[in-house]
C-alpha cells in the first residue's frame, strides 16, 4: 500500500478526531470558566467541591476515568455515548487542568484596575464580565494553547471507546496490511499537521484581540 | 450648605486606628488639598468616603444625606464620586476610547454612539483624543493620568477625588497635572486632592488641610503652614516639603 493510499484511509479518521478534540476542548474551557468565576466568587462550601474536583480529575488517568465512564456508568443504569464519555473525562480533566491555568491569568490582572471599578460603582458580577475575564484570557492564552495540544494528544483514547477516529483507522489498517512502520509514521504526521493547523486557528483568534501590554501569544 | 461634609469620622482596622475623628467640609466648586505624611489616613479618608472602606462610626453627608449606614445604596453614591487613582488604573484590555465608555455604557446605560460621543466630549477637555485609539500600555504616565480623569468626569460626578495625583509622574508632569485640575475649577468641578507634594497643592488650592496620625492637626492657607505655624508637626512636615526632603 503506497503512503498515498494509507493517508487516504487514515484521512477518514480526522473528522472523527477534530470532533473529539473540539467537544473535550468546548468542555475543557466551559468547566475551567465556570470553576475559575466560581473560585472568584469565594463562596465557602463550593471551594472544597472545586478543590476535590481538580484533586480527582488531575489525579486519575484519562483512560481510567473514560473507561469508569463508558464501562462502569452502566452497571448503575447510566449509558453514554462515546463521545459523551470522552467529554466527561478528557473534557474534566482538561477543564481541571485549564481552571487552574485561569487561576494564574486571573492573578494577572492588576488589582488597582479591580478596585477603580469598584470605585466607579460596578457590580462584582460586571466587574469580572468586563474587567477581570477579558484581561484574564489573554493571559491564559499560552496555557489554552498547551492544555487544547494535550487534548489532541489525548483523542486517541476514543478507540477505546469505537470512535473511528485515526488511531483506530490506523490499527484496522496495520492488521488488514502489516504496514505498522508505514502506517504509524503517517498517523504521526497526520496528527503533526492537525497540531499546526489548530496551533495556527488559535494564533490567529489570540492575535485579533491581543492588545499591547497585555501577554503574549 | 457643603457639598461634602465630613463629620468625626472614625476608621479603625483592628487595634489600629488610621483615621480619629476627621471633620472635613468641601463647598460645591472649591478645590481642597489634604496634605499629610504617607500613613496619616489620606487615602483612607478617601475610600471611606466613597465606602471602599466602612467607616467605623463618624458622618459622611453628600448633597446634605448622609452616605454612611447599611440602607445607602452604595453603587449610586459611587457613581456621583469620580476617583483618580494614584497609578491611574486604566483597563488594560480597552481602548483609550472604551476606557471612557465603560461606565457610560455599562452605568450610564448610554448606547454605543452616544457613550462614545460623550467620550470624544471629556477626552477633548483633557487633550486627549488624537490618542483614544491607542491602548495604556502605549501611553506616557502623564497621558494616562488625563485619560484617567476623563474617565472619571465622563459620568459627571458631584465631586472628583484625587489620590496622590503626581507621585507617579515627573515634575514637568506635575504642573500639568495642576493645569488640569485649575481647568476643572474654572469648570465649577469640585474636587477633593490628597498629596504630599506642595508644588501642586500651591499650584491648585489656596488652603489645605493637613491630616496627622488620622486627625486634622490645621486648615489654613500654604503661606501660613509653611512659615513658622504653631504646631510642630505641621512645621516639621512643611519644613521638610518645602526643602524637598
């Protein structure tokens, strides 16, 4: 089989690989928001919920967790799909990971400006919508760029689960050809390239609404 | 009537007690100085009057009510009381244009066009707007103290406080800064300054209070402060001021 051929076969995999990437990515960066404003809003009982969380998530494998999600679930009645096995554990895991990523940013932002905001009369929930949140991401950006690249490192564990993403295409592939050396090498480049293009999309978005002063992308 | 009416004013944080019993009045349209040594309460005085900080007991009246006491609504009374920080505090993030609309827009409830209007209007009093496309990051520490304070007239205040305006900036900075500040007196502004620096406060103010370990020790005119006044500390601190320490 040429290395045409083999790209061509694993390409049917890359759907399946940018859709589990984006839909743990999604979920990554909605958990880690939602934890980082409710860090900041300080309320008592749900720090130590938020400290278990990103204690559990950063502790225990992704593959352990997919797999508790995907086969354990439904010994308790509870049946997900692939990919919503794959969010609710790639997907928590990296929101873990990211909440903390938002914790430093948010430490990034000058407290002087958070205080003349008080002083002007905005509402804390105003304050962290306008002020705190813009600044924040900005400042997150490399950590996003280094926890979405883990994602898509992390993707292939979807075989796991029967999503026909590249690794899967490319193990149906190894066995019908015995093209392993072949084949994993253009499964490398083929994820090499998706990094780039996903590494180049972020760029592109961080360097619209990078202000000077403000980190770097 | 005063506009401003400081009353016993108490602020304790702890065993410490930074402000002992301030009395203070600024009239509609006057500017007063508050001249004291760094950890006399100045600024405290200030964060207590717009309610950064909780007042331990005294009275604080703005337009004849009083803003102290848990029914006061306190995000209104911020509204009416513009603050011009130290390190200016402009939004990173913004504009020099959006640093002035914020407010207008988010507090003003004012559309887009018509913050942005009122914008050009202050930012043109402060000669600032050949540069309100530029971000602070790009901006001079004297073009940010003007952007500052036309962030702070945009909601047109009462009253415009002034915390320790030129300790960032060089002297040629300074006597703009006193410029800017005699410009709002011509405009009726009333403003209430903290500093230690006696060049601004003769360039803007013909009395200045002077506040020592949270007490006002004089109110009198510079002249008098500064020339063998009766109270020691008083002299020692304008001794000191006016030799340049």
């Amino acid at each position: 089989m040429s290395a045409a051929e083999i790209f061509w076969q694993l390409l049917r995999g890359a759907p399946y690989t940018l859709l589990v990437t984006s839909v743990c990515a999604a979920t990554g960066l909605c958990v880690g928001l939602f934890v980082a404003a409710l860090r900041r809003a300080r309320i008592p009982g749900l720090q130590v919920i938020i400290a278990v969380y990103a204690y559990v998530f950063r502790g225990v494998p992704v593959l352990v967790l997919l797999f508790l999600a995907y086969f354990g679930l439904p010994s308790i009645g509870i049946k997900l799909s692939p990919l919503l096995a794959m969010a609710l554990s790639l997907g928590l895991t990296a929101g873990a990971y990211l909440a903390e990523v938002f914790r430093g940013a948010l430490a990034s932002v000058d407290t002087t400006e958070i205080i003349a905001a008080e002083a002007m009369g905005f509402s804390r929930l105003q304050i962290m919508r306008l002020v705190e949140f813009p600044q924040m991401l900005r400042f997150a950006v490399p950590g996003m760029i280094n926890e979405f690249t883990t994602i898509l490192k992390y993707s292939p564990f979807a075989y796991t689960v029967g999503i026909p993403e590249i690794t899967k295409q490319a193990t149906a592939l190894t066995a019908r050809t015995l093209q392993g050396i072949e084949i994993y090498l253009c499964v490398g480049l083929l994820y090499f390239a998706i990094y780039r293009v996903v590494l180049s999309t972020i760029r592109l978005v961080a360097s619209r609404y990078q202000v000077p002063g403000i980190g770097n992308s | 009537m005063a506009l401003l009416e400081v009353r016993d004013l108490v602020k304790r944080f702890g065993e410490t007690t930074i402000l002992n019993g301030v009395n203070l009045r600024v009239q509609k349209g006057e500017v007063k100085v508050v001249m004291g040594r760094s950890g006399s309460g100045k600024s405290t005085l200030l964060r207590c009057i717009n309610r950064l900080e909780e007042p331990t007991s005294g009275s604080i009246r703005l337009h004849d009510r009083e803003v102290t006491g848990p029914s006061v609504d306190i995000r209104a009374l911020r509204r009416s009381v513009g603050f011009v920080f130290q390190q200016f505090a402009l939004y990173r993030h913004l504009s020099v244009l959006d640093n002035v609309t914020l407010a207008l827009r988010h507090l003003g409830g004012l559309r887009r066009n018509e913050a942005e209007e009122k914008a050009r209007h202050e930012l043109a009093r402060v000669d600032m707007t050949e540069h309100r496309h530029k971000f602070p990051a790009e901006l001079s520490g004297g073009q940010k103290q003007r952007v500052a304070l036309a962030r702070a007239l945009a909601m047109d205040p009462d009253v415009v406080f002034f915390d320790e305006p030129t300790s960032a900036l060089d002297p040629l900075m300074c006597r703009e800064v006193a410029i800017l500040i005699n410009r709002l007196f011509v405009d009726g502004v009333t403003v209430l300054c903290v500093t230690h620096d006696l060049t601004l406060a003769r360039l803007i103010s013909d009395r200045v209070i002077f506040l020592d370990r949270g007490r006002v020790c004089a109110e009198d005119a510079i002249e008098n402060l500064s020339s063998g006044h009766a109270d020691p500390r008083v002299q020692e601190f304008f001794g000191q001021e006016a030799s340049g320490r």
